[in-house]
C-alpha cells in the first residue's frame, strides 16, 4: 500500500487540508511541537482502522478549526489513484473506497487492503510515537505478543505455558519435600501414625499370654477354694441336722409312752364309722318326712282336674271357625269395593255418549271401540302437517331471494355506469399500457432507466474530465521541470562558469585576451540561449522522450491515455441514450428535469387509469356472476310452489281415508284423532271395571255360603247382617276355652304318675338305710348307739398316738438320711445339743471366708476370660493393618500419579531447552540482526524462550541480559528493532502496510540515530515510511541514506512540500 | 491298602489384609478383614462335608511372623470343629508364619500335627485306627529360608508301605511373583519315597507333575488384584496307594475382578459408563453368590481420552458405578478405575511433526528403548519423593515397570497437555 496523498476534511488542527506527491519509499515530516505530528499518525490510524473509542483519556482529534471529523487517503492503484474515506459513524466510522473510473467500495475493500492486519498490531507494530516506543507496554498485549514471539512455533508452544503451569500446580498439590498440606505428604504422616499404632497393637500378644498363665494358677486356687467351700458346708449341713432332730425325738419318746398306757384289746375302728352311723340315722329320719308330703299333694292335684268344664262339639269346627273370623274383615271390604266400582262404571257410560256426540254423526260407541290405528295415524298426520309447513317455508324463501338477487344485480349495473364515466375522464391510454397491465410490467420502467443512466454517464464524463485535466496539469508541470532541468539553468550555469573562466583566463594569458574574450562571449550568448529557451514549453519530442524514460512520468502519461479512452467511451454512451429519449446533447440540466417531470407525470397517469381500468373489468364481471344468479333463483322459486301444491293434496286425501272433513286444517284433525283416543281409553277403563265388580261378587257370595254350613252344623238360625261378626266372636272364645281346659287336665294328670312313683322310691330307700345301720353296730360289737360311741373314742386315741410316732420318725429320717431309726436314736442319745450349736457356728464363719475367696477368683477369671475373649474378636489389630495397606496403596497411587506429572515436567523442559536453541521465531531472528547491526555487533542476537511471550538478549560475550536491564535508548532501539523485524518479515508474506513513526529518534545519542536513521532507510526502501520529527539534525541523517526521499514542513495545520 | 480322600490346602494367610485395595464403606471394610476368616471356615466345612481324612496345610497359615490373637483363635477353633469329626490337621509353617515368630503360644487341640523346622519329620496317619497314610514335613524356622526343604527328604527315612505325602512351603523353580525362598527343583522333587508333594507358597494353583504328584493349590483366598478368580483347595482321593482324583474347589468369600473396558467404541461418557455396567452385571452373573471387588482398566484409542485424562471424568464414572450396585446383595465394589487409554490419533501421527509435543515424545520413546537410561533418568528426576525410606518401604524400591508406568501416564498427561487441538 502507497499512500499518494491525504484529504483531511476536520482532525484536530488540521481543516481542509491537502497533500499529494508523497514517496513511495522515505517521507519526512518536519515540524515544531504541536504542529500536527501526532495528530497526522493518528489521522493515518483512523483512516485505515476507525476512529478510536470516545473513552476517557484517549484523543480522538475531534476538528477544532471545523469541518466533518475525518478525511481521506489517496492510494496508488492499478488503474489510477484509489481514495479511502472515514466520515463519522458507527463501528469507527463509516468507510468508503472510490475506484478509478467511480466504482465504490466499503469497509470489506479496505479490510481486503489491509492483508488481515489488526488495528492493535497495526497501531502498535506500524504506527507508534515515541511514547509507544519508550514502553514495552504496546509489545505485549496478547495478540501482538503471539504476533511478535511465538508465530512460527506451533500450536504446542503457544499450551507450553498451560502445560508448565498445570505440571507446577499438579505436582504441588501432591507433593513437597518439607510440605505438610500436599496429599502425598498426608499420607505419609497418616501412614507414620498407623504404623505406629501397630506397633502398639502388636504387643496384645505379651497380654494375652500373661492372662493366659494368670487364668492357669486362678484354676488351680479355684479348686482348693471350691473343695474348702465343700467341707464347711457338710459340717454345716450335719450340725445343722442334728440341731433340727432334736425336737422330733423328743416328741417320738413322749408318745410312745402314751400309747403303752392305753388297753391293749382295744379295736382300732376306722375314723368315719362314728360319722357314717350318725349320718344313716339322719337320713332315715328325713326320708320318712318327704314320704308324708308327697302323698298329701297327690290328692290335691285330683281335685283340681275334676272341676275343669270342657265342649267336645266345638273342636271339630273349630278350622271352619277361625278361617270364617279371618275373611270376616276381607267380606266387609268387599261389599264396599263392589258399591265404589259400581259408581264408577256408570260415570264411564256416560263420558263415551258424550264423546260420541262431539265426533258427530256415526260415531257410537262399538265404532269408537272398533277403530284401529291410532298411532299411525297420528304419525301421519305430523308428517303431513310438517309436509304443508316444509313446503310453504321454501317457497317463501325462494322468493325473497328471488328478490334480493334482482335487487344486487340492478346495484352492479349502476356501478358499472359510474366507472366507465371516470374512465373516460383519465383520457386515453399511452401506447401499450393495455398489454403492461396484463403482464404487471411497468410501460415506463425503460425510459426511467435509461433518464438515470445519462444522468449517471453525464456525471462520471464531467468527473473524467475533471481528473484530465488535473493529470494533464501534473504531466505539464513535471514536464516543464525537466526541461527545465535538462534545457535550462543548468546548462546555462556550466556556461557562465566557462565564460568566468575564459574572462578569468584572459587576465592570466593576455596575450590571448582576444580569443578568450570572444570565447567567453559566446559562452555568455549561449547562456543566453538557454535561459531563453528554459522559459519556453518542453517539446513534444522532449515530453516523449520523457514518457519512454522516467518511470513515474511514463505511468501519469499511460494514466491520461486511459483516461481519455474512458472519457471518448462515456461520450458515445451518452450520444446514444440521448437519442433514444430525444434529447439533442449535450444534455442540459434543464432537460434532464424535464425529462424526470414528464416521466413522473406520465407514471402517476398510469398509475390512476390503471386502477379504473381494472375496476371495470372487474364490476363487469360481477354484473354477469349476479344475472346468472337472479335466473337460478328464479327457477328454485318455481320448483317450491310445485312442491306446496303436491303437499295440500295429500293432506285432502289422508282426511278422507281418516272419515274427517277435507277442509280440516292439520291442527283440528289433531284434536279430533286425540278425541277418539280418549274415548277409546274410557272404553279400556269401563271394561276393566266390569271385571273387578264380578271379582267381588264371587268373593262375597262364598263367604256367605260358608257361614250358612257353619249355622247349619250348629243348629243355629243365619245371623242377621249385622251380628255376623259377634256370631263368630263368641264361637271362636268358647273354642279356646275348651281347648285350654283339656291340655290343664292332661298336665294333671302326668303329675299324679310322678308323685306315685316317688312315694315308691322313698320307701325302698329307708329300708337300705335300716341295713346300713345294723352293719355299724356290728361292726363296733356294740348292741346299740351309746356303747358304739364309747368304743369309737378309745379307737381314736390309740390312732393319734401312732400317727405321732411315725411322723417323728419320718421327720427325723427325712432329716438325717438315715434309714436305720434304731441307730439314728441311739446316736441322738449320746450327743449335747449345745455343743452341736457352737460347733455349726464356727463351720458357718469358715465357709463364709472360703465363698468370698472363691468369688473373687471367680471374678478375677471371668475378666481375665472377658479379656480373652475380646482379643479373640478384637479386630483392632486387623484394621489397623487393612489401614496400613491402604494408606500404602493411597501413596502408591499419589506418588505414581506425582510421579507422572513430574516425568511429563522433566521431559518437556528437555524438549523447551533444545527447541529453543533450535527454533527461534522469524521475527526475532530478523530483529536480531538488524538489533546486531545497529548496535555494531555487541548484542550478539535476540532470543524469544519458548512460550513465554517474552525476550531476551545474548551479548557478545553470552551475557544473557532481560529488555528491563537495557539502558532507556538500547531499549528503544531494541522494541524499534522488534518492529522492524517483524514488518520486514510480514512483507514477505504479502502484508505490506505504510509505516509510520512519530519522533522515535529523539531519545538515540548521535550514534544510535545515525545507526537507527540508516536501519529506518534500509526499512525505506521496501515499503513506504513517513516518519515525523521535529528535529532538522535528522531530517539531515536520513538524506544521504535514503533514495528515495520527501520531505515536508509542517506548519499549523500546513504541509507544504520542502 | 485304604481307599480315602484328603485336603490339600495352602497359604491361608489368616488376618491377611487386602493389598492395594481401598474401601470407603464399612460393610465392605469388615467384609475385606473378615475374608480370610470366612474363607478359613468354608475350608473347614468342605473337610467336614467331603468327610476327609485329614487336611494338610502347606503354609503360610498365618500371615504375619507375630500371628493376631484373633487368627490363631480362628485356626484353633476351626482344629477343634475338625476334631470333633475325626478329621487330623498336618501343618507346616512358611515364610509368613515361621516358627521362631513371637507370638502368644495357644494350645492347639490333639488332632494338630505341626512339623518342626529342623529336619523332616514324619508321622502316620489313622482312619478309625487304621494306619493310611505317611506323611512328613518341615517348616520354616525363620521367614527369610536358604536352605532347599525339599532337598532334605532324599535323607530322611520315610516310613514304608503307606501312601506317602511330602507337605513343605517351598518356591518350585524360583517363581516369579513370589519371594525366592526355599528354592527347589523338580528334580529335588523326583523321590520314589513320596507320592504326593503338598506344597504351598505359589498362590495359584497348579499341578506341576503327576508321576509324582507336585501340586500347589494356591491361597484359598485372594488379596489383591493381582490374585483374582477362584481360590481354594484341591480334594485328593487315594485309592490302593495312588492318587485317583483331584478335585478343586472354590473357597473363597470374596472375590477380585479385573474388567477390561475399551473406550474406542463411545464417543461418550454415558455411552462408556452402559457398557461398563453391562460388563458389571455380567460379571455379577458370573458370580452370583460372591462378593466382588472389581476394578475397570479403561484402554484402547478414542475421542473420550481428553476428558478422561482428568480425574473428575472417571471420579464421576466412579461414583456412578457404585450408586449402581449400591444395594447389590452380596455387594459388588468398583474400587478404581484405571485409565490407560490413549488418543485417537496414533503415537506416531504425534510425533511426525517437529513441534513441542513431537519433540517431547520423541524424547520419551528414546528414552523408553533405552531401560537403563529411563531407570536413572526416572531415579534421578523422581528422588525428591521415592528417595525417601518410608516411600521406598511402603512401596519398595523404584522399580523399572514403576518408571515405565509413569512415563505411559506422563506421556499422556504431555499429549493432553500440548496437543488437545490436534487430537
């Protein structure tokens, strides 16, 4: 991109301001502070990249000497000069880009331009001020740093920090040498601490074994203890014993005694003999008293059925009896219901012959009851009677629309009138309006385009020849200043120094004045000639000649001869589209307005007869849609009045079949066929009447003819009317009477068997009784009740004695456990009970203290056994070592996981540091050289470490040093030098945007600016600088280094070529 | 001569805990502990149940020289339940439970035979007063055991004319996997004195020869991962003074499973997470009446490796496992998922270019080909943590396969790390 030249309508001091003819190589700008420098690189900027953001703090060089905020830049372009213009607006300004011969663009042509260079890397990277260069800053945002450091390494480099960041981070998370929080190194203080718990648990063993021994001689203890506990409870046991046999030996002597004193012939008889005796005498006793009352009440029972009255004759009528008390209710009920249907009856009678009256004549009551079809006829009735209602609706209503059909029609014809007449008061149609109302074209959309197109052609040829002439004027004057240049002044001065010198000569060489004053005469005229001459016009040979050899010359002269073959071509064009619209050229504006008004007239005239025309057409057709319509109508009509007529005649026919008068409207043959069935109704109910009446006279008549048997049976007369009831009542109380007296006299007289029986009973028992009395007296051996007694006491005592020897016996063998009683008192008898007292106390106290030792062991080897038992199933020991291998497997795992990441860590460095001495990126590279040149060698090279987005710098002697160990200016030289490396090594891949730098020498002592002035026209020379100064000293630098070089003056608001 | 049948089993480590394996519910805790316990007692019953003769116990009874309280009650007790049927125990001791261990001394009941570590020692066994078999063993006297047991029974005099079985813990042609001790040879092995050699030490079972009979039935239960599938005992019936059958039997009360699982195939991790369950419940099917502890090997090549580089993916593929078989009755463990699956794009499409990564690779495969060179490399850069004693002891000595293990997981973390674009 070569910028030719700028348009600067409003930007900060700068107004309608312009400049052309800059290089394509060096342009200087020289000029005092606040002369517009930075603003010129900030207008550049805002030209190709937008107007900056209106934040706080940034100057976005609004016009402070007026005009529109921005201007334009004229590029060198293929075909002719391609102008870029920013104008205010959204998204950093509108943008256009004007082509030659007027083809427009927008911001997609300028981004094209740019070859995908970004606004930050331009503005940091192209175009920087001194400010930029003296900070880093500008070089390490993220996208220009990626740019300048790392863009030829690959898509690995540009994680190599991820990847380091997430190594360190993993790796320190797992673990550290002397860290505590690390994972790993919590695992191995968790894993210390179990071990340390095992070593402890370890020792239950020592436990276990001592409390195993501990259980060993407790056992033994145990057994003296228990076989002490033994003895003392056996002497316990005897003493005790015999303390207990004393009483019961005592209490054996003393009845023994007894019963040596009692007879010794006494009978021994058993203990209930005396009881059993006086137990017979009782009973006896008692049984002879219920034999006397038992008697007394039979006789009684007799008396009592003997003056019971009964009626035998009653019994066999009693069913007829009491079946005649149950109908008696039902007759009486019967005779009333007979009266009731009766009276009914004959209300029924009578509403038939009055219903037969209103039928009219013929209508008796076997024809009423002999009419059939009732239903249907009823059914045939409603439809005909919705036949007759049907047919008069349709008929009705195919006239009214009839009617309304006529009506619509008549409306459409005055519709029709009325359009026609504003047809014809448009006027008459434009040749082929017809035709382009059919096909929906516009009839003059052609000659509108053809106006536009002369228009647009009369525009660009006025252009076109505007810029001839412009071009035609730059030829002239870059013509003229050759001729100049070769033809004139120059010449002239090689000719008044010779004739200086031939003067000068003469004064010298007098002797040749002659010849050296006539040679410096001519030498003069001939200077005269040429200044003469370089005031007259180049030749055309000259200007040809020119065209053939300068470049730039040649281009401006191949650009006018395009020119004006564009111009010629616009011409004809123009000739060619006035003919067609009748237009003489050239065309003037007045014409053109014309020509626009007469189209737009002639537009809206079709626009309106458009309208109307199509509405005709319209209401035309819907004028025959509604005759055709009123004509259906017409016909529909005429088919209901036919069906009407047909429906009246059915109806007259069906009144007839039905004996009705044919005039009957639907509704009175409605209430005479309802008439009929009501009267057929009473019928079915005066029947039904008949039957019930003969029902209960049947019922009546039976009943009546069973009381006549019943009277007859009886011998009694038929009761009158009223005294059937009481007739009846009375029989039915004297049958229960009877039947009542019979069942007491039955009861009676099974009571009478049963006394009898008893009275038998009783007797045979006193008689046992009497036995059983004798058999006790014998056995006593005693004649009667007294001396029984008597010998029945002496049994007695003779018992109890024995009883209580044997009892003291039993106790005492019981007591002892010894059998032999002979022994056990012969023992008894030769021991002190108070001895045996003392004796078992002092057993008592030693078993006592022989307990309490064994129950101490006893405790002491269950809580040894507890204790065993619970390191039998105490899985302490087990879960500490689970845990230990665990936590070994936990560290395992960790440390191959840390182990992981740190072989990942210690490979990629091995890669970084070969890659880095390997692979450097292009850019560095190319700034290293020019950096090593610059500075003469001493910063060997520059050096970007791998992924860091950083540099450094190798000095000669390999001195690594960092940017921020420069000097200010080294620096400076140093990010100018990234710059450069960077642009030079982007144009080699097609990018090649102007650069442009705002006072970046000022901080470089003489030397480094030399250096660096000569680095910038190295720079210069393949691409297009402007560089803005306002030191004169290096406007001077950059003269002998660059070819080719322009300088201007900046001057408020100024640039005027120097 | 007798017909009758015996037990053959071996390394019952009593109390041994499980070896690399990690549970965070307690229920699988104490069932981790109890195991080896459990196992014990379904040995006892197969005894009972197979009405054997006797049982040998080839060692490694127990699993530490100090021998728990609890574990020695345990083998007490199982003896005592033995005696109560008749069934003699003959028992050598091996490197885990040598003799000279210090450890409370429990009175083991009559029907015990526990060979000394001396010299080979011989006794007869009885079936209802019958003489049937000889039997003679010898145990360790110290767990670190030189000598060649084996060896030792070509000089003892085993007693004629019975079925003669030599029981001894002994490393048979220095198995790898196992520590090197009481090495012997099949020839060692080669004696017309002995027709069934009963040892113990190698934990998978094996019958090494027939003619005659050398056989490891390998431990009765196993402890880790590296001792999955079925463990237990070998049921031999002699009949007329040869071995007519072996039967094996499966004893143990928990189970280990390794599951192989290719992600190649899923282009995503609920896609990955249905097969691995499917490959769990197969595994389930398999094995419906014990509990498992499994442990997923992710591998092959696929677009799900980025994602399960990082432990969250396979955390979250963890967890949703578990929740899975959560209330599996007996429960089913998922205790790790192990990754070593590996990019789509081949190792070698990596290193084609001349990039970081393909540097970094390239530097790693060098390596790799050169053992000796990756081992001291991995020592050197790996010293700050594996230099340390108590690592070294709880994990043992950095071995080769440990830095060959690591640079597989470092040279996909670098892969993960510098070429997730070009993945």
């Amino acid at each position: 991109m070569i910028i030719r030249g700028f348009k600067i309508n409003g930007f900060g001091v700068f107004h309608q301001t312009e400049a052309q003819g800059f290089a394509s190589g060096l342009n200087i700008f020289l000029g005092e502070n606040e002369a517009g420098k930075s603003t010129l690189l900030a207008f550049i900027r805002a030209v190709l990249f937008g107007f900056p953001a209106n934040r706080g703090g940034i100057n976005t060089y609004p016009p402070l000497n007026g005009g529109v905020h921005g201007g334009s830049l004229i590029l060198d372009g293929e075909e002719g000069p391609v102008i870029i213009t920013r104008s205010p607006g959204s998204y950093g300004g509108n943008v256009s880009v004007s082509y030659p011969g007027g083809a427009k663009g927008g911001r997609d042509d300028l981004l094209h331009m740019l070859g995908g260079t970004t606004a930050a890397l331009y503005n940091n990277v192209y175009a920087f001020s001194l400010s930029e260069l003296e900070t880093l800053q500008s070089l390490t945002s993220e996208e220009v740093a990626s740019a300048l450091y790392g863009a030829s390494l690959g898509a690995g480099v540009q994680s190599l920090s991820n990847a380091r960041k997430k190594i360190a981070q993993k790796t320190g998370e797992l673990f550290k040498p002397s860290g505590k929080k690390p994972l790993i190194n919590q695992t191995i203080t968790e894993f210390k601490e179990n071990a340390a718990l095992v070593g402890r648990a370890a020792k239950d063993a020592d436990v276990y074994q001592a409390s195993v021994e501990e259980i060993n001689g407790l056992e033994e203890a145990m057994k003296s203890s228990k076989a002490a506990v033994k003895k003392f409870r056996e002497d316990i046991l005897y003493f005790e014993k015999i303390i207990n046999l004393w009483d019961h030996w005592i209490a054996h002597s003393q009845a023994k005694a007894s019963l040596d004193g009692l007879p010794q012939d006494a009978i021994l008889l058993p203990e209930d003999s005396r009881s059993g005796l006086e137990s017979v005498l009782e009973k006896m006793e008692e049984t002879g008293r219920e034999i006397v009352v038992l008697k007394e009440e039979a006789a009684a029972e007799k008396i009592k059925a003997a003056s019971l009255p009964v009626e035998p004759g009653l019994l066999d009528l009693g069913g007829v009896i009491t079946s005649l008390n149950g109908e008696y209710a039902r007759f009486r009920e019967n005779q009333e219901t007979l009266q009731r249907l009766s009276n009914q009856l004959d209300q029924k009678n009578l509403e038939v012959e009055a219903l037969c009256k209103s039928l009219g004549e013929g209508w008796t009551r076997e024809r009423l009851a002999n009419r059939q079809g009732a239903l249907f006829s009823k059914q045939d009735l409603e439809a005909n009677d919705l036949a007759l209602s049907s047919a008069a609706e349709a008929a009705e209503r195919a006239k009214g629309r009839k009617s309304m059909r006529r009506e619509a029609l008549e409306e459409l014809r005055a519709e029709e009138g009325r359009r026609r007449e504003s047809l014809e008061k448009v006027g008459v149609p434009g040749p082929g309006w017809e035709s382009a109302l059919q096909s929906g074209r516009d009839p003059l959309a052609k000659a509108k385009a053809q106006a536009r197109e002369l228009s647009d052609l009369t525009a660009r040829e006025q252009r076109l020849a505007q810029e001839q002439t412009h071009l035609d004027q730059r030829m002239a004057d870059a013509a003229a200043l050759a001729w100049k240049r070769k033809r004139g002044a120059a010449p002239a001065l090689v000719f008044i120094v010779l004739s200086i010198g031939c003067l000068a000569l003469s004064l010298v060489k007098p002797e040749l004045h002659f010849l050296l004053y006539s040679g410096g005469a001519a030498f003069i005229i001939a200077c005269l000639i040429l200044i003469i001459n370089a005031k007259t016009n180049a030749s055309a040979a000259f200007v040809d000649n020119m065209a053939r050899k300068d470049p730039e010359f040649g281009r401006m002269s191949q650009a006018a001869e395009a020119l004006a073959r564009n111009l010629e071509a616009t011409k004809d064009k123009i000739e060619s589209l006035a003919a067609s619209l009748d237009l003489q050229t050239p065309v003037s504006p007045q014409a053109f307005s014309e020509v626009f008004a007469n189209l737009d007239n002639e537009s809206e005239r079709y626009r309106v007869w458009s309208g109307l025309y199509q509405g005709l057409m319209e209401t035309g057709q819907k004028c025959e849609a509604a005759a055709s319509r009123l004509q259906e109508a017409d016909k529909l009509y005429k088919e209901a009045e036919e069906k009407q007529t047909k429906a009246n005649a059915a109806w007259r026919a069906w009144l007839e079949e039905q004996g009705l008068p044919n005039s009957l409207p639907p509704r009175s043959a409605r209430e005479a066929l309802e008439s009929m069935e009501k009267g057929a109704g009473i019928l079915r109910q005066a029947l039904s009447l008949e039957r019930d009446i003969a029902q209960c006279s049947r019922t009546i008549q039976e009943f009546e003819d069973k009381l006549h048997r019943l009277t007859e049976s009886l011998g009694a007369p038929y009761p009158q009317p009223g005294m059937i009831q009481a007739m009846l009542q009375d029989l039915s109380g004297r049958l229960e009477k009877t039947r009542r007296n019979l069942a007491v006299k039955e009861e009676i007289s099974s009571g009478l068997e049963g006394l009898e029986r008893k009275i038998l009973e009783k007797n045979l028992a006193l008689e046992q009784l009497a036995k059983k009395r004798k058999g006790f007296l014998a056995q006593a051996r005693a004649e009667n009740e007294e001396e029984f007694l008597e010998k029945f006491r002496i049994s007695g005592e003779r018992r109890n004695l024995l009883a209580k020897l044997k009892t003291a016996a039993a106790a005492m063998g019981n007591i002892s456990g010894e059998k032999d009683l002979s022994r056990l008192l012969s023992l008894l008898e030769a021991l002190d009970r108070d001895a045996c007292r003392i004796k078992l106390q002092e057993a008592q106290e030693a078993l006592a203290l022989a307990e309490e030792d064994f129950e101490s062991q006893t405790k002491r080897l269950a809580e040894l056994n507890a204790g065993l038992k619970n390191m039998a199933s105490d899985q302490k020991i087990s879960r500490l070592r689970a845990k230990e291998e665990e936590l070994a497997e936990k560290m395992r795992s960790q440390a191959l996981q840390w182990g992981a990441y740190t072989l990942a860590g210690a490979f990629l460095e091995r890669a970084v540091a070969v890659l880095e001495q390997e692979q450097q990126p292009e850019v560095i590279t190319r700034a290293g050289a020019i950096f090593r040149e610059i500075t003469n060698g001493r910063y060997e090279r520059i050096y970007a470490p791998l992924g860091e987005g950083g540099i450094e710098l190798i000095m000669r002697d390999g001195v690594r040093k960092s940017p921020a160990q420069l000097s200010r200016g080294t620096a400076e030289l140093l990010y100018l030098c990234l710059r450069m490396g960077y642009i030079e090594s982007r144009s080699v891949q097609g990018a090649n945007l102007p650069v442009v730098m705002d006072d970046v020498l000022v901080n470089f002592d003489a030397q480094r600016a030399s250096q660096a002035a000569k680095a910038i026209s190295s720079l210069a020379r393949g691409r297009q600088v402007f560089l803005f100064t306002c030191h004169k000293r290096f406007v001077e630098l950059f003269k002998g280094g660059a070819s080719d070089l322009q300088s201007f003056t900046l001057n408020c608001g100024n640039i005027i070529p120097a | 001569m007798a017909t009758f049948s015996f037990v053959h089993a071996a390394d019952i480590h009593l109390d041994s805990p499980f070896a690399g394996v990690a549970a965070s519910a307690p229920h699988i805790r104490d069932a981790m502990i109890q195991a080896s316990f459990d196992a014990w007692r379904n040995l006892v019953d197969f005894c009972i149940e197979e009405q054997a003769a006797f049982l040998l116990l080839a060692g490694d009874v127990f699993d530490w020289e100090d021998r728990s309280i609890r574990a020695q009650l345990a083998f007490r007790d199982g003896c005592m339940r033995l005696a109560g049927h008749g069934i003699g125990v003959y028992a050598v001791h091996g490197n885990h439970d040598p003799l000279q261990g210090r450890y409370a001394a429990i009175e083991l009941p009559a029907n015990v035979k526990i060979f000394g570590s001396v010299r080979v020692e011989s006794c007869i066994a009885e079936l209802q007063g019958a003489p049937i078999a000889a039997i003679s063993g010898i145990s360790y006297q110290a767990k670190e055991e030189k000598r060649n047991l084996a060896r030792m029974f070509a000089s003892h005099a085993i007693p004629e004319g019975l079925f003669s079985i030599g029981l001894v813990h002994a490393n048979l042609g220095s198995s790898t996997g196992h520590a090197p001790y009481a090495p012997c040879s099949m020839k060692d092995l080669s004696l017309d004195s002995v027709d069934y050699w009963a040892l113990g030490h190698v934990h998978q079972k094996r019958i090494a020869g027939e003619e005659p009979y050398i056989v490891y039935p390998g431990n009765i239960q196993g402890r880790s991962f590296t001792e999955q599938g079925e463990r237990g005992a070998y049921l031999v019936r002699v009949r007329g003074g040869a071995v007519a059958s072996l039967d094996f039997r499966p004893l143990d009360a928990v189970r280990f499973l390794a599951i192989n699982a290719s992600i190649t195939a899923h282009r995503t991790l609920d896609s990955l997470l249905q097969d691995m369950i499917d490959a769990l419940y197969q595994a389930t099917e398999d094995n419906p009446t014990l509990p498992l502890i499994c442990r997923f090997i992710l591998s092959g090549r696929g677009v799900l490796f980025h994602e399960l580089i990082g432990p969250e993916a396979v955390e979250q593929l963890l967890e949703n496992m578990r929740e899975t078989f959560l209330d599996r009755d007996p429960f089913v463990w998922v205790e790790k998922i192990r990754c070593q699956c590996q990019p789509e794009k081949e190792l070698s499409e990596f290193m084609g270019s001349d990039d970081l990564l393909a540097r970094v690779l390239k530097d790693m495969a060098d390596m790799e080909s050169s053992p000796e060179d990756l081992l001291e490399f991995g020592r050197k850069s790996l010293k700050p943590l594996f230099g340390r004693r108590l690592v070294s002891g709880a994990m043992g000595k950095l071995s080769e396969s440990d830095v060959l293990e690591m640079l597989a997981e470092a040279r996909n973390l670098c892969i993960d790390l510098l070429g997730k674009e070009d993945a």
